[in-house]
C-alpha cells in the first residue's frame, strides 16, 4: 500500500495494517488514513479531498468515503456538509476539560466492569495486556499507545454499557495524537511503561474478584500520571516547537 507524504505518494517504508490482504478496501483505506492522520503526515486540520485520494490510492470514492466516516466515528476526522472532510484539530485548551470527563468514564466502566464481567472479558483483558507487553519491548511509541488503548477499550466493553463504552473509548482515542507529540517531545516517557503491565495485571485481578471499589481506585491511580503529563505537557507546550512531522 502506497502512503501520502507532504502531498506525494511515496511507498510505505514498513510493514503496515494497510497492507494486509485479508482486508476489505474499506479497512485498508480506513487503516492507511488512521495511521498518517495518527502519526501526523497528516496534520490537524489538514483537508481530506475523496476525489484525490481515490486518483491516488486507486480506489472508488465509495470506500474512501466509509473510511472517513468510520475516522469521524473514531473522532480523528470532521465532516462538515458541504465542506468535506478534515483532520480534526487538536484544541490543546480543551484536554483539561478532555481529561476531567475521561476519568469519570474510565472510572465508572472500571467499576462496572468488576460488577458485571464474564470469563470472555477477563480472557480478553488478558490477551491485551501480554499484547501490550510485547509493544512496550519494542519500545515503538505508536504500538505502544495503539496497545493501551485495546487494553482499555476491552475494560470498557466488559463494563455492558455500550453508550458509554463507546464515548470512553472514543475519548481515549482521541487523546492518541497528543500523547505521541509528547513522546516526541521526551522520549524518557517511553521508560516510565515497563511497569504498567504490572497496573494493568492488578486491575485485571480486581475485576476477576468483583471487587468495584478496588478496581475504580487502581484505574484513577493508573490514569492519574498519564493525565498529569499531558496537562505538563499542554502547559508547557510551545505550538510553533511542536513537530507535525512524522518522527519530528
């Protein structure tokens, strides 16, 4: 699968989810724009014109369509009628108000999951913590994060609320493009993960024991150093030394 970069096609220098044969044209179209809207080759607020895509890439405006709309879904992209489509934009005023009603979530699908959990979920919550071990041995940012999120994201499922499943994990995802420019800004963030695996494993163990109020307090904790770096990250941030470019 073939990538745009700075407004040309250059070929992909690795392995990725887009080139996966098994996939529909949809998910490969869906998984080549997640990944540069992700790793920032395309930058916030950057327009996603259907017609230069599909001259592109190849493919009919139908499945570049579906795309942008799973994109929108996933809070990565914003459609306006008559207006196209564009990179959502990154409100750094906004995280705090982002990271408040994250906690409340996660908190509250935590607790759930612990009360209303079955074999599936804790086998689920299993598998994507080891997942999420093999991403912090590679020491790739962008696998990293991807892994963490899975890894939530099944909390949230097993909590049986799907409405607020879905926003939880939405918001999660959202935050994704903030937390790689600030792995970019300090790599030594990346050392601090070793012992999540470990939170993530205790978590897990109070969910398996239906204990709620233990569950709840291990997530806050376990969230509360990621949300205090990316507050010090927002308050420090100087948007003109921020990079937008891929591996910047």
């Amino acid at each position: 699968m073939r990538k745009k970069k700075g407004g040309k096609i250059v070929k992909a220098s690795h392995h990725s989810a887009a080139d996966d044969p098994r996939q529909s044209t949809g998910q490969k179209v869906y998984s080549l724009l997640r990944e540069q809207i992700l790793s920032l080759t395309l930058p916030p607020n950057s327009e996603l014109d259907e017609v230069q895509f599909s001259e592109e890439l190849g493919f009919s405006r139908t499945p570049i369509r579906e795309a942008l709309i799973r994109l929108a879904a996933d809070g990565l992209v914003v459609l306006a009628p008559n207006r196209g489509a564009r990179v959502a934009p990154l409100d750094l005023d906004q995280v705090p108000q982002v990271l408040e009603t994250l906690e409340l979530y996660e908190r509250a699908t935590t607790r759930w999951a612990a009360l209303r959990r079955q074999q599936a979920d804790l086998d689920e919550l299993e598998k994507r913590n080891r997942e999420f071990a093999v991403a912090c041995n590679t020491g790739d940012p962008r696998l990293i994060v991807d892994a963490n999120w899975a890894f939530h994201d099944a909390i949230n499922r097993a909590s049986g609320n799907r409405f607020i499943a879905i926003d939880c994990s939405k918001l999660l995802r959202s935050m994704m493009r903030l937390s790689l420019l600030a792995f970019r800004q300090d790599r030594s963030s990346l050392a601090r993960y070793s012992d999540i695996t470990q939170q993530h494993q205790d978590m897990i163990e109070a969910i398996r024991a239906r204990d709620a109020d233990r569950a709840e307090e291990l997530v806050f904790m376990h969230s509360d150093e990621f949300r205090q770096r990316m507050l010090a990250f927002v308050a420090g941030a100087n948007t003109a030394s921020i990079s937008l470019r891929r591996g910047g």
